[in-house]
C-alpha cells in the first residue's frame, strides 16, 4: 500500500510525516487480500481549518481508501493533529472491518 500525504495551511514535517505513514501504514495488515501487486493508495491529508482560529478544533485529517466496490473514508476534526490522525485510522479500521464482513456475507450467499 502506497501513502499519499498533503498538508493544507499547515507545515508537512519529516516526524509528522513519519508518524502518519507509520499509523495509516499500519492498516495494510488487514489489506493483504486486495493489495495485489501494492496497487493501493491511501491518501492523507492533513491540515487547519482556517489560519486564524486558534482554539478548539482547528486540525483536520482526511483518509481516503479505494477499495474493489468501495471507498472508504473517514473525515476528523480535533484540538491537536496527532489526535485527528488516529481518530481517523480508528474510523478507517471500523469501516474496513464492514466491508470485510459484508463481503464474506455477499460471498456465502452466492455459493448457496
């Protein structure tokens, strides 16, 4: 699985990035069944709301996840960027988990 990583009015930095890749990297485990020839991309991004606000939930994290028959998607919003990311691959994980359940259920219904 390949990462895309863009930052929107924010500074993309090499521990920030490396964080990212290795927490979104990290849900390649469960994608072994649809990664053939590491065809997937994964694209991040990152960023502020606006410039100017500088309390609450300025820090965005967007994960989109092409999948065969699906696209998985998860949008957060929180008071630090660290947090947003890993709301972000805990959303990903849950929608992954349905789309593996909904396919072994479409798959047994077929084969009756």
């Amino acid at each position: 699985m390949k990462i895309q990583i863009k930052a929107t009015n924010l500074e993309l930095t090499p521990p920030m990035k490396t964080y990212i890749e290795e927490k979104i990297g990290s849900i390649e485990k469960g994608l072994k069944r649809y990664d053939e020839n590491n065809s997937l991309i994964a694209a991040v991004e990152i960023g502020r709301t606006s410039n100017h606000h500088h309390k609450g939930d300025v820090y965005y994290a967007e994960v989109t996840l092409p999948l065969p028959d699906k696209v998985l998607r998860a949008e957060v919003t929180d008071n630090e960027i660290h947090l947003a990311v890993n709301k972000a691959k805990g959303i990903i994980n849950r929608e992954l988990r349905k789309y593996k359940t909904a396919r072994i259920f479409k798959f047994k219904r077929r084969r009756k």
